[in-house]
C-alpha cells in the first residue's frame, strides 16, 4: 500500500476526528489571536476585513472607525482609503472587501462546499445537475433581493439616518451567504427526509407535510417581524403577509406536481422549491413596491427610479449569453467542445457572471451617459480591473474570458473517460456555486440601480 493509500484509509477510518481537527484550527487561531495580541489582530485583521465593513454598511457609512477606547464612529474616505475622523485615534474600516477578507471568505467555501459534497450529495445521493440548480433559484435570488432592502434601508429603525436593526446583519455579504447556506442545508435535510418517506408516506401525505412546513415558515417570517415591527422600515401590511401566502402557495402546488413525476428525484428539489418560493415572493414583492414609488427611506433613495439602465444591463448580459449559445448550439455540430457552451449550467454561469461584469461596468462608469449617479466597486481585485482602461471594460472582459475557460475546463472534467458519478456531482456543485457567485451580486446591484438607492 502505498502513501497515498494510506493516508485515504486512515481519513475514512477518522473523518469525523480530521474534520473536527480541520474546523478546530481557525478557532484556536481566532482565540489565541485575541489572547496573545489583542488589539493586533482584533483591530488589525478582525475589525478591519471582516467586522467593521459589515458594521459601515449596516450604518450606510462608506467606513467606520473603532476608537481606542472601543467605541464605533463613522469613518470618513480618504483619496479612497478609509481613516477615522480628524482627532479620533483609532482603527478605520471601510464598507467593502478586502485581500485579507476575500481570502478568509474563499477558505470558508471551500471548506463548506466539501463538507457538503462528501456528506449530502455523496452519502445521501443528492444530485447536482440543472434541475437542482433551478429549484435553487427562488433562495439564490432570495438573497440579493432581500440584499437591496438592506441597502433601502428596510432592516432600519424609521428616522432620516440608518440605525440599523440586527435584521440589517443579516442581509449584509459575507454573513447573507452564510444564513442562505443553512437554510439550503435545511431545505435538503427536509427534502430528503421526504424522500425517505416517499414510498411509506405517499403523495398525499407528503404534500401535507411540505404544506405544514411551508405554512409554519410563513408564521415564523410574520411573528418575527411583527415583534420587530418598531426596527423597520418596511411596510409590514398589505405586501408581506400577502407575498408570503401566495408564494407559499405556490410553493405547495410546485411540490405536488413536481415531487411524484415518474423519473423525479423523489421530492428533494421540489422540497428546495417550495421552501424558497415564499421568503423569495416576500423580497421581490417588497422590492416592487418600493419600485411603484412607495418608498419608505427618503433617505436610501436617489430621487428617482433607473428602468431604462436596468434594462440595458440586462439587455447586453443577455445578448452576449444568447450569441454564445448560439455558438454552441450550431457551432458544436462541428467541433464537439463547442457545444459544451449551450449547456444548461454553462448557460447559466455566463448569464450570472455577464449580469453582474455588465451591471457592475454600466453603474459605475455610465458608459452609455443615462444619468447614472455615481457608484463604486467594493471588491478590490473587480476595482484593479475596472481601472484597467478600455472605459472600464477590463472588468466585464475578464469575467467573460474567465467563465468561458472554467466552462471548457469544467466540462472536460465531466467528460473525461474515466470520470465517475461522484467526479460529475462534483463538477456540477463547483458550477452552481460559480453560477451563485456571479447570479447573486448582479441581481443585487441591477435591482439597485433600478431602484435608485
């Protein structure tokens, strides 16, 4: 046996010891951090890339300043670098991203996404293939949708400046992937429960059942925001009681159509369906409104709505989508690697990624002089691009000649002679995460322009 088998067979002799180990490590860092050099690494890596940029945009302050007696002040930018306000001693943080914090956000998914291959889809045999990517849609775009509200000041108490409710932390990137991510895993755990069940349980139960959870999902949403009514800003009646009953209804009539098809997976994506559906209508429903002039946050809003922009964004990521389709559609009934582009999740990774490049160039350079009003990129690798030159288009241009080779490089992995199930699950759950990561933010920031906040 060799080292490699070795070492194979003792991680599945101990996989819960190494992970425990694995997941040991960052908290032994993080406490041995704060022990050994408190305000070095709390103010100098804590505070400043992962706590204080949430806190400047609850706040809708371009940064925050945590003072050297522990209190939190709105920072100020200088010549785009945050500091704190003149006289103020203390560690600034700015609204954003940073190198630290995007690589601390890239361990965690990856960590994450492993996890949940090794013991969802390969221990319990989920699927991830494009009709579990579309039942995934309703809590992806969840995510950006609620994402805007945070940024119109919905998670606020009422008042002309932002004080924001704990609800507004929960909208905020990293931490909105984070809760979506558990509630994915939840929706699983459910819909694989049911399908345990399938057989002993029936169709009829089972719609009972999802019924039951959608309708106690719907209770929960409302009895939370009325209890936090006095920390919002939104609208709680008529919109969000009758989103969250339509779209939960939907949801249930979803589930018994989808769930006992011949050749179905048994109810775990219907199950993911219909428990996105409810929460997703609330957002987009509230979002509408809001877009209907019913603003609530004079304060969040730039005097007027941007259709035409939004539009335009999503005209041009559009095109661009469609003509590469086109291309793999009839191209690869010549050269067969071309036809790996009109699949259904290459499709949909070059639309979200062409959606967020187009939706992110057009807003913040106004290419098109629509009126835009001024708007900042706040990843800093996407701000190195969109400074490139060329009006900003080294940042949509990259994303394409990006996504377009982790296409060939992904679908050469999924059809490589030897490749197994397992490798092919993988390869699709790399592709929704990729889909997500360029869906979500282009959803967000056209829904913003949109808007006008």
């Amino acid at each position: 046996m060799g080292r490699l088998d070795r070492i194979r067979a003792f991680y599945d002799r101990h996989t819960l010891a190494v992970w425990a180990v694995i997941l040991a490590i960052p908290v032994l860092i993080l406490v041995a951090g704060l022990v050994l050099a408190p305000k070095t690494f709390y103010d100098g890596y804590v505070w400043r890339d992962i706590w204080g940029p949430a806190v400047a945009d609850a706040h809708q302050w371009s940064a925050a300043c945590l003072t050297d007696e522990g209190r939190v002040v709105q920072g100020i930018l200088v010549e785009g670098r945050a500091s704190c306000p003149q006289g103020v001693a203390g560690t600034p943080a700015a609204e954003g991203y940073t190198y630290p914090s995007e690589a601390t956000y890239g361990a965690i998914l990856a960590v994450s996404l492993y996890l949940i291959y090794t013991q969802l889809f390969v221990r319990r045999g989920v699927r991830a293939d494009v009709g579990f990517v579309f039942a995934l849609i309703p809590i992806i775009a969840l995510g950006p949708l609620a994402r805007v509200l945070e940024d119109a000041n919905a998670f606020c108490r009422t008042g002309t400046a932002c004080d924001p409710s704990f609800w507004a932390y929960f909208w905020i990137s990293p931490f909105e992937y984070i809760q979506m991510g558990f509630f994915t895993v939840l929706a699983l755990l459910a819909g694989l429960a049911l399908r345990d069940r399938r057989e002993a349980w029936g169709p009829a139960k089972q719609t009972r059942v999802v019924a039951g959870l959608v309708a106690a999902q719907v209770a929960v949403i409302l009895a939370l925001a009325w209890l936090t009514r006095d920390r919002l800003s939104i609208p709680l009646v008529p919109v969000l009681p009758v989103a969250l009953v339509l779209g939960g209804a939907a949801g249930v009539l979803a589930y018994r159509h989808l769930a006992h098809r011949e050749g179905g997976d048994g109810g775990v994506n219907p199950t993911l369906l219909a428990l996105g559906l409810a929460p997703a209508a609330a957002a987009l429903a509230l979002d509408l409104w809001w877009m209907a002039g019913n603003v609530w946050s004079e304060a969040a809003w730039r005097g007027q709505l941007y259709v035409v922009p939004g539009l335009v964004m999503l005209a041009i990521a559009g095109a661009i989508t469609l003509a590469v389709y086109l291309v793999g559609r009839f191209g690869g009934r010549k050269w067969s690697t071309l036809a790996l582009y009109a699949m259904p999740l290459s499709v949909l990774m070059l639309l979200g990624h062409m959606i967020d490049g187009i939706a992110t160039w057009i807003a913040t350079q106004d290419p098109f002089d629509m009126g835009i009003p001024p708007y900042g990129e706040k990843h800093p690798l996407s701000d190195a691009f969109l400074q490139l030159g060329l009006g900003g288009l080294g940042f949509p241009l990259m994303k394409f000649v990006m996504i377009v080779a982790i296409i060939w490089l992904l679908n050469r992995e999924f059809h490589r002679e030897g490749a197994t199930d397992a490798d092919r699950n993988l390869v699709g759950l790399i592709q929704m995460a990729i889909f997500v990561l360029g869906f979500a933010p282009g959803v967000r920031d056209v829904a913003r322009v949109v808007m006008g906040i």
